[in-house]
C-alpha cells in the first residue's frame, strides 16, 4: 500500500461514546476524579469534556445488558494531558476520592501513564506523551513500547486542579479484539492506519502519521463474542478535510465493507462489532 492511501498525521481520534447503566454515578467519576467537566447532564444523557472540547459523550441505556466477560469492546479510552503536572493532579484527585483507585502507573518509553476504572467496568488511562525526540525508533520505522512500572512518586508535586488543562484529548482508544489478523485488516488495510508496534501475536497498536498509536488492539483476555452490551457505543476518527473522507470511503467500498454515509461523515463497524464514525474537522 503507497504511503499516499495512509492516514495522515493530522487525523485523530474524537469523542467516545459509552453505554452506562448508572448515569448519574458515571459522571459524577468523569468530573471529580478524571477531571472533565460537564458541558451537559440530562435524565439520559450527558456530555463531558475540557472547558472548551466534548471528549466524552455518555448515555444511560439501562435495558441494555452488562457486557459478558466474553464480549470483544473496550480495555481502556486514553485522555491525554498536556504535561506531567497535569498526570501527578490526576493521581491527586485519585489519592483524594477514597471510593475511587489507581490501578496501575506504567511508563511506556513514549509515555507516561496512570490506569484505573470506571464505575461501569470501563477502563480508564490518563497519560501524558514524553518528547518525541526521545521515543524508542527502531530501524524499520516502527516505534519502540514497553510497559515498566512507572515511580509515581517522581512526579511533581500535584496540585489541586479539579478539573484537566483545556489541550487535553482522547489520546487513543484501546480495543479488546477477537482476531488481530480481522482487526489489522480492518484498521491498516481499510481505515489507512500505519502499524507502530505489535507484541508477539497479542497485541497491534495502529496510528496515523508517525504517532505511538491511535488505536490498541489485544486479544489478553481470549474475548471471542461481538460487542453488543453496555460499555462502548462507538468512538469517533476525525480526518483532517473531505478529501480523505472521500478516500476513506474509497477504500472501504474497494475493501467489501458495509457502511452508511451522511453529510460529512462514514458510519462502519468492525470485525467485532465495534461502531465508528468517521468525520471531518
């Protein structure tokens, strides 16, 4: 495939979707604990983000069911913050909320990054980018990842900002698949993301440009059933100009793929169910 069909740099990931049981618990965690604030709160749904973006839009769909422990979906949304000051103010409002806790802290060579869940199940990952320059590149073009345990006590000093800095984003989403040969396929082959790492036959983590990843695929847990109970709605992939939409759709019709169109954006769903909708700036 020409390096002239991938995805370029500027594309990213949008708002995430999920499908919550709880409403009101939800997004009580999202506020106080991740620190996003609340652009909207209805009986059904809500909507959250920085003080000037949406990252987060979540629906309450009781009738749905919980996801089984065999359903493909979602490891984790990853909320990238804009500095090490701004992870070590996530770790405090963790440290703060006693009903609330950390998971896990990982450096990951290219990023550093704090884990924990959210009271649905959903896996959550605040995580700020070390300078590019300073990422691991392998001769072949790939970038270099590793999970090490990360000193959370190296941090700086955090401070008590309730709510993250206004450049944060949906860094990446981390996708639990059923096949990495389906999802490759789907992702690389149809969608035009470049593959930046794989770890043996687990784990493909995919971008556009020259980022670490924009999406992370593992099969760790053997999860084998389509995604349908609560947990992720959808996520969105946002291009950077109707051009590549227009390419985008090219490659998906060529490829076979069901799809949907509307003014200005793709809806298609993945191997394992999985929705996206594919938008311009």
């Amino acid at each position: 495939m020409s390096n002239q069909a991938m995805l370029s740099g500027s594309t990213h990931i949008g708002r995430v979707f999920l499908r919550v049981g709880d409403l009101d618990r939800t997004v009580e965690y999202y506020e106080t604990t991740i620190g996003l604030t609340i652009h909207r709160h209805d009986a059904d749904r809500a909507v959250l983000g920085t003080e000037t973006e949406s990252l987060l839009v979540v629906n309450a769909t009781p009738s749905v069911p919980p996801r089984e422990r065999t359903e493909t979906g979602l490891f984790h949304v990853a909320f990238r913050v804009p500095s090490r000051t701004a992870l070590a103010a996530t770790l405090g409002r963790i440290r703060d909320h006693e009903r609330w806790q950390l998971d896990g802290a990982s450096d990951h060579l290219v990023s550093e990054a704090l884990y924990a869940t959210d009271p649905e199940g959903n896996g959550v990952e605040v995580y700020c980018d070390r300078p590019r320059d300073a990422w691991p590149t392998p001769a072949d073009g790939s970038v270099g990842m590793e999970t090490r345990p990360l000193d959370i006590e190296s941090l700086p000093e955090h401070s008590r900002e309730p709510t993250v800095p206004t450049d944060t984003t949906v860094g990446h989403v981390h996708l639990e698949s059923s096949s990495l040969a389906a999802a490759r396929a789907f992702y690389v082959d149809d969608l035009g993301f470049r593959v930046r790492d794989q770890f043996d036959e687990s784990a493909l983590f995919v971008a556009a440009g020259d980022y670490h990843h924009h999406v992370g695929l593992n099969t760790w847990n053997e999860r084998t059933e389509p995604h349908t109970g609560r947990g992720l709605d959808r996520f969105e992939l946002v291009v950077p100009d109707r051009h590549t939409l227009d390419t985008v759709q090219s490659r998906l019709d060529a490829s076979g793929r069901h799809f949907t169109t509307t003014e200005g954006s793709i809806e298609v769903s993945d191997p394992d169910g999985i929705d996206l909708r594919v938008i311009t700036e």
